[in-house]
C-alpha cells in the first residue's frame, strides 16, 4: 500500500466514512444519502423530508438543503465561496496533509478547477473558454452534434444483436464524440479517455472506500500525464479546436499556466461527457416508463427542448454542489457561521412543490421545468449548459425517432456515484429500424 496514499485517503475519506457510517445508523438523512444504495437510488423522500425541517438542515457533515429558494439563494451569493471547507487541522495532522499531498495531480473540485476557484482568477478561466461555449456559438454546432448522432445510431441500427446496452453504445459516445471533437481529441485516444472519466467519476464524492479512492487516484493521475501530452501535442501541432486556441490566448496579456491548462481542459472533457451520458439514460428510460409523454413529443416534436428540461428537472444529473460560508451570514432567516459547509441538494430543490406543482409527475409539458438548478446558478453555472441541451434534444430525438418500438429490457443498473446520478447499464431492445 502507497503510503502517501493511505494518509490522504484516511485524512480525506476514512475519517469522514466512520462518521457517516455511525450516522447513517442513527437515521441522519446526509450520511443516509451518501452511504446507503437503497436511499440513494429512491433520494427523493428523504428530500421531502429534509425540506419539511426548513429551509436549511444541520446534517452531520454540513448544513443541507432541498429548498428551492434557499439553494438558488446560496449558489448566488457572495457570502459563500467554492472549494474545500478550511480545515483547522493541529499541527501533526497538517505536517501529514502537506506530506501525502506530493506532488500535485489535477482534481476536479481543487484549484485551480473552475469548479474550485472564486473572484478574479475563476472570472479570468471563465473568459477564456466562456466564448467558445456560448449559447449562440454552441447553437452552430447543433449541425455537428446532429451527424455525430445519425453515425451512431447507423452503428446500432447495424447492431448484430436485438438488445444493447444504450448507455455504453449510444448515452456515452455522443456527448464524449462531440466534446472531443471541440477539444481536438484524436479518434485513437478516445477510449482511454473515456476509461479516465469512468475511474475519475467517484472524484466528486466523499466517503469513499479505500479501494474505490485508489481506482479514482489512479486514473486522475493516469488522465494527467495523457492531458500533459495531448497539450504539447497541440503546442507542436495547433488545429482549429478550442484546446489549441487556449495554449495560446491570453487574458490582459497572460497565458494559462500548465497547471491551469490542464485543469481547465481536464474538466472541460470530463464535465462535457460524464454529466450529459446520464442526461441521455434517464432521459431514454423516463420516456420508455412513461408512454403517455412520449407520445406527445411524437406528436408534437416542438415540445423536445422542454422535454429535456424536464428530465433535468426530475432526475437531476448532478444531485448537488457545496459552498462555505465566507462570513457569518443567514440563508432564508437560518444562521450560517463563517467556515460552515452548506450542501445544495439540487435534485430537492428540482422537486420542491413551492415552486413546481406536482413536483413527483414526470411532465414534458411542465411550464416552468427550465426553473430547475440541475445546471446550479450564479457565477459557477454550468458552462456547457448550452451544448448539453443542444446534446439532449438532438440525441433523444433522434433515438426515439429511429428506433420507433425501442423498449426497455431488463438488467438495468445505477451508477453507483453520488454526486453523478444515472445509468451503468440500460439495456434495450431497439425493435423496428425507422430510415
Ligand atoms: C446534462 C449535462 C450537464 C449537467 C447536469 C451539468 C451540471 C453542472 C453543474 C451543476 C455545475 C456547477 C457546479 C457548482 O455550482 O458547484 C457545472 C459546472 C460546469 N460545467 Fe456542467 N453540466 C453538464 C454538462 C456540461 C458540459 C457538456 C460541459 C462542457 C462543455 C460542462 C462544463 C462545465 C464547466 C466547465 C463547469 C464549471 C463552471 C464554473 O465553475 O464556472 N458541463 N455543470
């Protein structure tokens, strides 16, 4: 065993798993929803009851929420900031974080992660690659995210087999084809990269198992040193891709550093396929469990770009984000000291009844679905939120549109992620073959 390994694993997830254990035991619904399968594949009444304690509930590692108006309030306010809670740690344990640290790896929620940095420097990545993924320039590529999803439903249609599973053969390759392809990812690398952002998934969460932190350390290590590469590969070698337009763009004359380079590029391709894979699995089995709505967006086809807020509303692909509190402050009347931790559970917040009706019912004609937080809001708002409902509806449509009988079959399996909600596996049947 790597023992700079141990260390950070026992400071960063053992501690935290012995007291979740203990307290998933006692019925604390945040150590519930971390650690236990069953709530975690069923979170939505344990949401109820959060939110029917108040706007914010004290939890055994923070404050948590699945209050609509109270997590939007968070998420937008300057009296929170992202990344890691501060820590006070003594003097031994401190020495043993700075020794296990090493030597620093890429991380999706530490700096200098878009995710994990606020004020200027967070304003100066985003104005970086913000161009790039605007709503208008994303809106030019509907055209490229449509061909990618014609090819790949010409591969299932050319299937040998009936039955396949939809999330390795179609929910996965479109998002991660056209995030590569904006990145300049060689077709060959594509697999690998693929493998890093299934062993990198787990990254987001706490608590984690001693053998699931060492798949997870090694394959962010493993997709540093291949970012490493593919970076220089574009500095000798520039194409049109966004990639190789930020090693050189600067920003009131600065370059990105190597360390921010790879930061910045590493989350961009995770972000872009391991959030919207599940985007494209709930999706396909919501609409297969529900015949009644696919109908109507048979018979109306309009209706697919509020479909897709719909499915982000009801199975929300990030369930939820954090944010310390930079002073004493108050979050809809309840105190929140300086340092404390606040748990945004966007997936509650989705199905919060004071702001949608029926917030169960899973409804492609909900007027306001698009007041969903599953994109979070405020400065750290998703960034591809764009491509992502570009990849949405183009990709639904076109797979129910192909495949007219698709059905689900059985051996469905969750992933089994936290803070990432979807499908492993969803096998189906794809039936009669429509063009
Ligand atoms: C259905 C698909 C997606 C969902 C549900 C989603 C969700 C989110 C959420 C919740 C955040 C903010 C987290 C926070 O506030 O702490 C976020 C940020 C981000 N997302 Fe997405 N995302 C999706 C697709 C994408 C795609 C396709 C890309 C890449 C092109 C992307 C790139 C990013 C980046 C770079 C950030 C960081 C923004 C910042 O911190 O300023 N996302 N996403």
């Amino acid at each position: 065993m790597n023992a700079r390994r141990a260390v950070r694993w026992t400071l960063q997830h053992g501690l935290a798993r012995r007291v979740l254990t203990r307290a998933a035991r006692q019925g604390d619904p945040q150590a519930l929803l971390i650690m236990d399968a069953d709530t975690r594949a069923h979170p939505y009444a344990l949401h109820d009851t959060v939110r029917a304690a108040g706007p914010l509930l004290r939890g055994r590692l923070s404050w948590v929420s699945t209050n609509h108006a109270a997590c939007k309030e968070v998420l937008r306010s300057d009296d929170f900031r992202t990344g890691p809670p501060e820590t006070p740690l003594s003097g031994l344990v401190a020495r043993l974080a700075e020794w296990s640290a090493g030597q620093h790896v890429l991380h999706p929620v530490e700096p200098p992660s878009l995710l994990a940095v606020d004020g200027e420097q967070h304003a100066r990545y985003r104005r970086l690659v913000s161009r790039v993924f605007s709503a208008r320039a994303v809106e030019a590529l509907r055209g490229d995210v449509t061909h990618t999803a014609g090819r790949l439903l010409d591969e299932l249609a050319a299937s040998t087999t009936s039955e396949v599973d939809l999330v390795e053969r179609y929910a996965t390759l479109l998002p991660l084809t056209v995030i590569s392809d904006i990145l300049g990812v060689p077709e060959a690398d594509r697999p690998q990269v693929l493998t890093f952002g299934a062993g990198a998934a787990p990254s987001l969460d706490v608590g984690l198992s001693w053998s699931e932190f060492s798949h997870v350390d090694t394959s962010l290590r493993a997709f540093d040193a291949w970012l490493g590469t593919h970076l220089q590969r574009l500095r000798e070698n520039p194409g049109t891709d966004l990639l190789s337009q930020l090693v050189v763009a600067t920003d009131d004359g600065r370059r990105l550093s190597e360390d921010e380079l790879r930061a910045t590029a590493g989350l961009l391709l995770a972000a872009g396929f391991e959030t919207t894979v599940n985007l494209i699995g709930s999706g396909t089995e919501l609409l297969l469990r529900h015949p009644d709505q696919l109908a109507r967006l048979r018979a109306e086809p309009e209706r697919w770009g509020n479909a897709v807020e719909e499915v982000l509303r009801h199975e929300s692909p990030v369930q939820v984000t954090a944010r310390v509190a930079v002073r004493d402050t108050s979050v809809q009347g309840v105190a929140v000291r300086k340092g404390h931790l606040v748990a945004t559970m966007l997936a509650g917040a989705n199905r919060d009844p004071a702001v949608f009706t029926d917030p169960h019912v899973f409804d492609v004609d909900r007027a306001n679905a698009r007041e969903h937080l599953s994109f979070s809001a405020g400065r750290h708002f998703c960034l591809g939120a764009a491509l992502a409902r570009i990849e949405g509806e183009v990709g639904l449509r076109a797979l129910f549109e192909r495949f007219p009988d698709l059905a689900l079959a059985p051996g469905a399996q969750r992933r089994p992620t936290r803070v990432l909600r979807g499908w492993e596996r969803l096998p189906v049947r794809l039936g009669t073959l429509v063009g």
